[in-house]
C-alpha cells in the first residue's frame, strides 16, 4: 500500500503566442507572461532562429493548464534608435 499522497503532476503543453514584437522574442520575455503558470521548457526552432515569424511557439510545463492566461498585457520598450556618425568630428 501506497502510504504517501502523490502532488499533482505536471502538464507539458506547447504555447503559442501573438502580438510579441520581433526584437523581444526570447525566454525572458515569455517567462514574463506565463508565470508563475508555467515553466518554460524551450523555443520552438522556427521561433528561437526567427525562420518563422508568424507566431511565438514554445514547450512549458503546467500544473494547470487552465490557469495559463488566454491573454495578458505586455509592455516592451522599443529598441533605441541607432545613431550613424558620418564625419571624422564626431558630427551626425
């Protein structure tokens, strides 16, 4: 007989996420939208080269399923422009 009560075990799903700006396709940002829901297992390939951009793909495990979120907000700061110096004395 069996003397201790098993935890819940853990649910591998595949995610798919849109609406993920291209310069913010990486782990930490998806970590920040699934947890504490999730933990992260990996990318995609198509979605870790960016050889497929039209969704955000990736492998976490859940102990609930139903707790990840159908949508979250998400608040990413653009990239800085770059800035081209075109001459010796440093002007723009």
């Amino acid at each position: 007989m069996l003397s201790r009560t098993l935890d819940t075990l853990f649910s591998k799903v595949v995610i798919e996420v849109d609406g993920i700006p291209a310069h913010a396709w990486d782990l930490d940002t998806a970590s920040k939208l699934l947890a504490p829901q999730c933990w992260l297992e990996r990318l995609d390939g198509a979605t870790s080269s960016k050889s497929d951009m039209s969704t955000f793909k990736l492998t976490a495990w859940t102990k609930d399923p139903a707790s990840i979120p159908a949508a979250k907000n998400l608040l990413i700061a653009e990239p800085e422009a770059q800035r081209v110096i075109n001459n010796a004395r440093g002007e723009n």
